[in-house]
C-alpha cells in the first residue's frame, strides 16, 4: 500500500536522523532521491560493523535506512551542479535536510528562495537545536542531546546514572518527528495548495518523548530521577530475577498484586500492613522485592512468563536483540525484509504499523553512490551531450 504514492522527495540528509525520517516516507510508498556529494556521499555509507561493507560504501549504517531510495550525485557548489539541482527542486514535493542551520541559506536556497521556486514545496531542516535560539550553530551528536535533554539524568540507577540509552534514541526520535511533520504538512498542501517551511529540533522532540518524566516536573513540581529497572508510578512493576533469567512485571492494579500473589505462593503479602495499598508498595518497593524474587526462585522466567500472563499479570521476559528478532511475534508480522546488494542478500527492518493488514517492505536495495544519476537527468530533460559534460566539469 503507497500510502504517498506520487510523492517526490529529494533527501540531502546524512547518517541518521534525516535519512530515517526519509526512510520512513520511502516505506510508504513516496519516491525519494537521495541527493549525495559526488565521491563520498552520505557518511553513513561509510558507517557500521561490517568493515568490508563499508569499504564498498554500503555501510551497514547506510543500508539499514536507505533501501528503497534512488541516488543521484550534485556538487551544489558549482553553477552547473546548482542548475541540476534546480530542476529536481522544481518537480519535488519535499526537500529534507540535516545540514548545520543556514547551510543551504548560504549556496543559494533559502526558504524564501526555495519557496519562490516551487511554492507547493514542503521543506523540511533537521538539526539538533532547531534553526533558530542561542544554540542553534552548535554542532550535535546523539549523545550530546541525551545528555542535555536529561535523558542522560533518568537512565540507569541512582548510583550509575547518568547512562547513555544504548542505541541513538535521539537521532530516532527526530527522524521521527520529521516524519510525521512532513505527512502533516503534505496533509495541509492538499488543502491549501501552499509548502510550508518545517524546522525540527532533536533536542525538542527528545524532551517531548520524555512524556511522564517531564510533565511530572511540570504540572506536580517532582524532580526526575534516576529509577533503574523500577517504575515509579507503581509496586511491584519492574525486573525481578526469578531461578533462571530476568522477568518483567508490571502488577500496578491491586488485583493484578493479589493474582501475583496468588501464582507465586504468597498470598500472605496480599494482608501484610507493609504491602497493603498502592503507596505501601511504592514506598517499601526494596522490601517487597526480596519477598517476591524469594517466590520466583522457584521457577525460571519462561515458566514464569506464560503462568502470569495468562492469569491477567503483565509480564515480559528480558530478552537481547537477537532474540527479540526472533520472536514468534516478529517473524509472523514480517518486520524484517530482505534486500539485495551487489555481492550479498541482507536484512533491514520495515515499519512498525501495517497498512490494510499487510507490513511495508522496502521497493528496492539501497543505492550504489549515483547509481540513477544518468537516469534522473534524462527525467529532467539533459541531453545525453549535456549529461557527458556534466559528468565532465564534475557538476555530478
């Protein structure tokens, strides 16, 4: 299903927060080309842990968010190269973005200028401070943003923390936000016939993904904390070590503590005066621990895990990347699809909702750097002759 069949979108995005929010726009069907430095291209091609990949420029960091896209190659610094770029520009219906703020200001596209251009034009920039504000030159990395967004403060334990989130949450997060900016702007074209100038902030958009954490400082004046493995709304709901292996539970309604109880032999705790009600339970949550983890000994996290769940107590095993990837769950709902590259088949993941039942797939294998250059330009109107020579003056 091409939920954004028709649409073009031309990607000068790198590495991660742009090119995943131009994924995402891919998976749904739009037609996105991938305007790249000729000789280098998106960094991320480049990037991960397959080292022969890399030398290829089909980075593993690369392939996981760029299937699906056409490549074409433009030195936007040359008056030739400006030209090429200008006829994409004209026919494209999104322009996306992570360069530093004014970047593009300053070879020749602002918003104003890009507007004046193609009015029907949504543009979107990325950056990790927004385009406008104090901080808005400051260069910024995943980490950075953790750190300053107070994610940092609130992972890991009070004895550990701050911690790092172990994957580039923020990065996530504001290609995300692009994402669904661009469809809402694309929404709001189609009503109005007008583009619409789209500024997204990692730094904005990882403090909104926050949610309870920032808004209980908000509204009921609490100081966020580090909490480790613990919810602080509720007892018990955290990761309990049972005989064999970590579970999750998350017993915060009272007769999800009582069925608990119940299954692990200690229906005693439902009357004990220290466990009673909610806040007993949050407040002596360590005591509670010890109690239920003596109980869980008895059996590992996968009995454990069927026997609650199936009684009405929410409950998780603690699984690592792999196995989360071969989950029942997953396989079936095919998250995961397979593409082709030049000298071996690999996997890259899809989206995470269907569309009328059925998962989105990527239509192609990532690109090899300007692998549809020729073929853009001759959709653009450049002669065969023309193409030659900008080949030649290095334009593309």
């Amino acid at each position: 299903m091409k939920l954004l069949d028709g649409i073009r979108v031309l990607d000068l995005t790198n590495v991660l927060a742009g090119p995943y929010a131009s994924y995402q726009l891919s998976l749904m069907g739009a037609d996105v080309i991938k305007v790249e430095v000729p000789g280098s291209g998106d960094l991320a091609r480049q990037l991960g842990a397959d080292t022969a990949l890399s030398s290829q420029k089909f980075g593993a960091s690369f392939v996981a968010q760029n299937a699906g896209k056409r490549s074409i190659t433009v030195n936007l610094k040359s008056e030739a190269g400006r030209n090429v770029f200008d006829r994409l520009i004209a026919g494209a219906d999104v322009l996306v973005e992570n360069f530093r703020p004014g970047v593009l200001a300053r070879l020749g596209y602002s918003w104003d200028e890009l507007h004046a251009m193609n009015p029907r034009l949504v543009y979107c920039a990325i950056s990790g401070f927004g385009q406008t504000g104090p901080m808005r030159e400051r260069p910024a990395y995943d980490q950075i943003i953790q750190g300053l967004s107070g994610m940092s403060a609130v992972t890991g334990t009070p004895d550990t923390a701050p911690l790092r989130v172990g994957f580039p949450v923020c990065d996530t997060l504001g290609g995300m936000t692009a994402a669904m900016a661009i469809n809402g702007a694309l929404a709001s074209r189609a009503r109005t016939g007008e583009g619409v100038y789209l500024d997204v902030s990692m730094l904005e958009s990882s403090l909104t993904a926050l949610g309870w954490v920032v808004s209980d400082y908000l509204i009921a004046g609490r100081q966020p904390s580090a909490n480790g493995n613990e919810n602080p709304t509720g007892a018990p709901s955290a990761t309990f070590q049972t005989g064999s292996g970590a579970l999750n539970i998350a017993a915060n309604k009272q007769e999800q503590f009582e069925i608990l109880c119940k299954l692990i032999g200690r229906e005693d705790l439902i009357d004990d005066p220290r466990f009673a009600l909610r806040d007993d339970r949050k407040n002596r949550r360590s005591e509670l621990r010890v109690e239920i983890e003596a109980a869980l000994a008895a059996k590992s996290a996968r009995e454990w895990e069927p026997l609650l769940n199936e009684a009405g107590v929410p409950a998780g095993l603690v699984l690592d990347v792999t196995e989360s990837l071969d989950l029942e769950q997953i396989t079936q709902r095919e998250l995961v699809h397979q593409v082709d590259l030049p000298d071996r088949t690999v996997s890259v993941l899809g989206t995470g909702f269907h569309v009328n039942g059925r998962p989105l797939a990527p239509a192609s294998a990532p690109p090899t750097l300007s692998e549809h250059t020729d073929e853009l330009l001759t959709d653009l109107g450049f002669t065969a002759a023309e193409i030659t020579e900008l080949h030649t003056e290095g334009a593309v």
